[in-house]
C-alpha cells in the first residue's frame, strides 16, 4: 500500500509541476503584441547581357598609375657654432 501511495503522489507532483510550468508560460506570452512592420525595399538594377559587358571591357584602357613624385630629403638643421674660450 505504501509503494502505491508514493507513486500516486509522485505522479501527482509531476502533474501539477507541468500544469505550474504551462501556466507561467501562457502568463509570459503577450497575446496582443502587435506585428512588426514589413521592412519594404527597391531594388534599381540594370540587366546587362554576357555580350555588352565583354565589348565594354574591350574598349576600357589600362593606363599606368601615375608615377609618385621624387621624394627630397630635408636639410639637416644648422649646428649652433660652438662658443670660444
């Protein structure tokens, strides 16, 4: 009789401790949230066929880069002449 009762209350532990963890649930769910808005974009875009795209990059030129210009140093800074004695 006692191995029955200690499982009619574990059973009924294990129920109302779902029947708790199913409340709190439903409590902490805002039914009346309202929907986030749709995020709308547009798109501009410009098909180009396989064909216009290679005679484009046939007329574009490869120039060279520019050369730097010739770095010249600075003077170094005139020594104060040395006092005499």
């Amino acid at each position: 009789m006692q191995k029955f009762l200690d499982n009619g209350l574990a059973i009924a532990g294990s129920l109302l401790l779902h029947a708790v963890i199913l409340a709190l649930l439903f409590a902490g769910f805002s039914w009346d949230r309202p929907a986030p808005a749709p995020i709308r974009t547009t798109l501009k875009a410009t098909v180009v066929s396989d064909e216009a795209f290679r005679l484009a990059d046939d007329d574009i030129e490869l120039s060279p880069a520019p050369a730097a210009p010739p770095v010249t140093p600075e003077p170094a800074p005139a020594l104060p002449p040395e006092p005499q004695p």
